[in-house]
C-alpha cells in the first residue's frame, strides 16, 4: 500500500529497487505539466532529484518519476524541455528577478490574471522564494525549447562577467511579439554640472568610462533587436536607495550639492509594465520622478521625516562631479504614466 500525504502518494515497486514513483492524484493531476513541475521544484531539490515526465500529464498509469542520482541543474534542464509548446500569449520572463523584476512580476500578473511569469536567476539561492510569490525559476544557462512573448532583462552587470552576453541571450528568448525591455542606467546621459536632460540628451562618448560603455553596448545588442531600453533613475524605497546607503555610513566622502534623481521602486515597475504593454519596438525610454534634489537636500528630508532612527552627520567633498537634471515629460506622454510617487518629499510624507 502506497503512503497517502493529501494528494500526493509514494510507491516503490519491487520491480524498481531505488526508484521512487510519485503519483499525482484528484485535482492535482489536472494541472499541466509544467505547472506540477514548478510546484515540485522546491521538494524535488530537497530529495536532490531528477524529474522525469509521463507522455501523457493526464494519465495516473504514467506518473512523474523521481530518481536519486541527479542534481538541480538536471532538473533545471528537464523542467526547460517541459515547458516546451505552452507559453501564453502574454507569459513573461523576467531576467534577474530581484526587487525591481519582483514588483514587474506582481503588476504584470495583475494586469494579465491567468499568464505565467517565468524568472531566470544566477543561483538557485531564491528559487523557493520566488516558487513562492508565483515566479517559476529557472538557472542560468537552463536549455529552454521556446521564446517568450514579453521579456523583461533586470540584472545589474555586477553578478556577471558578461553582461553583453547575457543581455544577447535575453534578446534571444524574446519571441518578437509583445515586447522586449531592458533596464538600463540614466549614467550614459553626458551632463555632470547639474544641468538639464531629457531624453534626447547626448550620451558618454565610448572609451570615457568602462561603467557607461558596458550599459551602452548592452543597449546597442538591445536596440538592433528592436527591443526597448528604460533608463532608470536612482531607485529607491524606505530600506533601500541612496539615503540608507548614507545613513549606514554616517559622512560620505562626495560634494552635497550634487543633483540625485530619484524614481521609486513601485513606480519603475509600474512603467516598466506600462511600456511592455505598449509594445514598442527600438524606443530608449527615461524613468524619474521630475522632481531631482542634491544630496543635501535628500538627507535633510530624511531627517525631518523622522522615520530613521539613524543619524547622518554629513558631506565632506568638495571637488568630485555634479550631477543633472533628469525630466522625463516625453516618455510619461507617450507611455500615458504617471507616478505613484511623484517626489521623494512626498513619499516621505513631509512639506517641502
């Protein structure tokens, strides 16, 4: 007799020494397979399992098999072939699936109830996780036999060796349907005396900086595959951004009248979700919230806001760069957005 837990029951047939058959009975068996997949990732990584699938996901005669002798990667690999044939027509892949692809993930799926949202991370390190949240995963370099309609690329260059190559790949998982996006940096823009700029602006000439080349050249891949670049300002929210990073170090070594940008986590998703739902194609967008602050003035809120029990003492540059004056007025027409936090004054909730 097979050991029932809910709708799940084990087995081990005489005939298969060392095999273990896992049946998948009542509503459970009427999932797809790659959705009974995802949901067993996070207990077959526990067993240190390979998946194997039936033929046929509706029959009980053919159930999913578990083999010891494997290792996640090989699940990884099996869950890719798995997929293979059942993306929706407004299913997403979110490359770097960290706070920024998260909240993508969340606003997407209310706009689009019923998709699925695929995550392709670095590590399996927050697989359950995001298992968890509703984001199936998968590894870096996991084989997948299809294209997605909508991709969304998040990952920051700093957890890779080659971030162009990782964007190409990107470019090539995109189906050409819905839309292709990257998030890039509003560092390419060429302005360091706290001037004005807009989309438009010129850009860092190649060679200046080893930071904006590798943005520019991610962008370029981007473009030539007529998808879309979102340069983002400053991202922050009340535990992460510029003023915690300040807060923890208590002085900073840089001028404080430099001009910061800012644009809230909540709201770069919201216009990130905004645009793929547009479906452009070879647009470089900007993402701020109009209302740009030196860093003086970003620490002072803080402060007066009394939401930090942290005390920042203060800057101590005089000679490093100043920033610019992002305005992103073109891109809120054309994408018809606004955001839910139109300054970091008013996020804070306190007067100007």
């Amino acid at each position: 007799m097979p050991h029932r837990m809910g709708t799940i029951s084990w087995c081990c047939p005489p005939s298969r020494v060392g095999l273990h058959t896992l049946v998948i009975v009542d509503h459970y068996s009427k999932l797809p397979s790659l959705n009974r997949s995802i949901s067993l990732l996070s207990l077959s990584k526990k067993l240190k399992t390979r998946v194997t699938l039936p033929s046929s996901s509706s029959s009980l005669a053919n159930p999913l098999q578990f083999s010891s002798s494997s290792t996640v990667g090989a699940l990884n690999e099996e869950l890719g072939a798995a997929s293979s044939g059942l993306v929706g027509e407004n299913d997403l892949l979110i490359v770097g699936p960290g706070v920024l692809g998260r909240l993508v993930a969340k606003k997407w799926r209310q706009e689009h109830p019923g998709c699925q949202v695929y995550g392709q991370t670095v590590t399996t390190d927050h697989h359950d996780d995001l298992i968890k949240i509703g984001i199936n995963p998968s590894l870096k370099g996991t084989k997948l036999n299809h294209q997605f309609p909508y991709v969304i690329f998040c990952a920051p260059p700093s957890r890779t060796s080659d971030y162009i190559g990782d964007v190409r790949e990107a470019a090539l998982s995109w189906n050409g349907e819905g839309c292709f996006l990257f998030t890039s940096s509003s560092a390419p823009y060429d302005c360091n005396n706290n001037g004005q700029c807009d989309e438009d602006s010129p850009v860092v000439p190649f060679g200046r900086s080893p930071r904006t080349d590798v943005l520019l050249k991610a962008e370029k891949v981007v473009l030539e595959s007529s998808g879309c670049v979102l340069r983002l300002a400053g991202l922050y929210k009340e535990d992460r951004g510029a003023h915690v990073y300040w807060l923890k170090k208590g002085t900073a070594e840089v001028r404080p009248d430099h001009i910061l940008n800012l644009i809230h986590y909540e709201d770069a998703a919201s216009l990130s979700v905004a645009i793929l739902k547009k479906k452009f194609r070879g647009r470089i967008l900007l993402g701020c919230d109009n209302h740009p602050l030196s860093r003086q003035e970003v620490m002072d809120l803080v402060a007066k806001s009394g939401k930090f029990s942290k005390k920042f003492e203060g800057f101590t540059g005089t000679s490093d760069p100043l920033g610019k004056k992002l305005n992103n007025m073109k891109t809120r027409e054309e994408v018809g957005w606004e955001p839910q936090y139109p300054s970091f004054t008013h996020f804070l909730g306190v007067s100007d």
